[in-house]
C-alpha cells in the first residue's frame, strides 16, 4: 500500500527542490507523490518536476492562484490510498520518513492522524531548538515513551491548551479526513481546527516517537509574518471560541475550559509584546495585550 504524499506548492522553489528530492530519496520506496502547484509565478518547479522521469510522481499546476485553504482541499481531494500525508513544500523528509508512517499505519491501522518524530530546522537547514519547539516538546506534549495513541476530551484538552503537533509531518488516514473539511476564515489556524473537528467526531492521534522529518521553521513563514502584528491572533482568538462551543455541546466541560484560557497562545502574544514595543507599533502593541487579557 502505498503512502499518498502530496505538496500544495507555493514558495521558495530552492526549498521546493530539497522537498521533493527528500521524497525519492526514502528508504522505502513504496509512496505516490503529487506536486499541486498554485499557480506559483515562474516555470523554475514545473521544469524541474518534468525532468523527474518517475511514473509514481504526478505534476499538477493550477490556472489561477486558488490560495492554501483551497489547495489543502484539492489535495484531499486527488488521495487514492488508505493513507495520505499533506507535506510543506519547503520541509524535508529524512530517509526512513515512509517506513515509518505504513509500520505505524500497519500497527495502529485505527489511527486516523499520525504524529511522528520531528526535528526543526532553520533556513539554512540547521537543526535548531527554538523557544517555541522547546515548549511544545518538553512542556506541552504528553509524555510517555514508545507509541501511545490518543483520544477523547483528555487530547482535545491538551492540544487546546498548546499545539504541539506539526501539520507537514502528519499523516492521515485518507477516509477520516474526508469526513471533515478545512474551515474558511482561518488561514493560520486551519491545521488545528481540523485536527480538533476530527477529535470531536472521534478519532484518534497515533504518536510514534522515531525522528524522521524535519521541519524549517523561518521568519517568512506566513504565521511568522502575522505574528509581531497581531493579525495571527484574532484568528486564533475566534477560533478558539469555535472550539470552546464545540466541546460544550459534547459535554467536555475541561477542553471548553482550555479553549477559554487558551494559556499557551496569551503566552505567545505576551512573549512578542517587546518586539512590538521596540519596533514601535501601536496597532501591534494593542493587538497583542488584547489577546493577552481578552476574552
């Protein structure tokens, strides 16, 4: 059974390059992969796919810019495997990236998300310990050795208190990701909110703890770019409202607590509030002390 991988393109095309590069490169080379290019300007990544002489790898470039929202449902839509995985274009796969996923798969075919293990890297692709990876890893993430597969209000709760998975690197069992969608209106935030629609409806999050992807974390990210301004969060900030109806309406009285507390996202917008103040931007500055002490 293959692995559907598929790369919603749309950035660097250097970083593009590693990314698929990273893919023929796997150990097991048991895998499907699909390029969805979103209009991207330039010729540079479809010249480079049509060289790629591999009747596994598939080429698809869009007409008009459809945005990530779109394209993430594009990709859902093209899966023809059990399981099927949405990778950043500009992350990078270690070797054993594939056998990891299908023996996880194999063990815990129940899992409808996997979660495997994640190093960070930095533009240069250096392997970094951020601040950020360091609360998710050390403090947030539940802890535990080996595989533990995760459900119900007590993840639900968890993953509201702090995010700790990483989008690229998950993969989802194709026919319970279909029973859900990605929501409009959040662009930064829809990775979470589909993971905790899916929690709702009852799935569960496999955790397998072998490192075999690594994520490149940069300041030109999207999220990295709407953070100092404050933008990002009154994203988060409605989403988490969303959440905290969703968890009443099942009676899960600590995940809608979570949701409202929201403790690891104010900690955020406090952590940049003196990037802001040196920078001198009273909007961002206002911005960011709202969603640290708002509702």
């Amino acid at each position: 059974m293959p692995l559907d991988i598929f790369i919603p393109y749309w950035g660097d095309p250097g970083y593009m390059k590693q990314t698929v590069n990273s893919v023929l490169d796997q150990t097991n080379q048991d895998w499907l992969l699909t390029v969805v290019d979103d209009a991207y300007p330039g010729t540079e990544i479809s010249d480079f796919m049509a060289a790629i002489d591999d009747p596994r790898v598939k080429y698809i470039r869009k007409e008009n810019n459809a945005g990530i929202t779109e394209n993430y449902r594009t990709c859902v839509s093209l899966a023809t495997q059990e399981v099927m995985v949405i990778l950043g274009c500009d992350d990078i796969l270690l070797p054993n990236y594939v056998d990891t996923i299908l023996s996880a798969h194999d063990a815990f075919p129940e899992a409808a998300i996997i979660q495997p293990g994640v190093e960070v890297i930095d533009e240069s692709s250096q392997v970094v310990a951020t601040l950020v990876d360091v609360v998710k890893q050390r403090i947030v993430k539940p802890r535990g050795g080996g595989r533990q597969l995760l459900s119900g209000e007590s993840i639900a709760t968890n993953l509201l208190h702090g995010d700790w998975l990483y989008w690229p690197s998950l993969a989802f069992r194709t026919d319970r990701i279909r029973r859900v969608d990605f929501r409009d209106g959040f662009p930064i935030i829809q990775d979470l909110a589909l993971i905790m629609d899916m929690i709702y409806n009852g799935d569960q999050l496999l955790v397998d703890p072998t490192v075999c992807f690594q994520y490149r974390r940069h300041s030109n990210s999207a999220s990295s770019t709407k953070l100092v301004d404050g933008s990002r969060f009154a994203g988060e900030r409605e989403y988490f409202h969303v959440a905290a109806a969703q968890a009443d309406a099942l009676g899960w009285k600590s995940a809608a607590r979570s949701a409202r507390l929201r403790l690891t996202s104010r900690a955020h917008a406090v952590a940049l509030l003196p990037k802001a103040a040196a920078s001198r931007n009273g909007q961002a500055i206002k911005a960011l002390v709202r969603h640290t002490f708002g509702k």
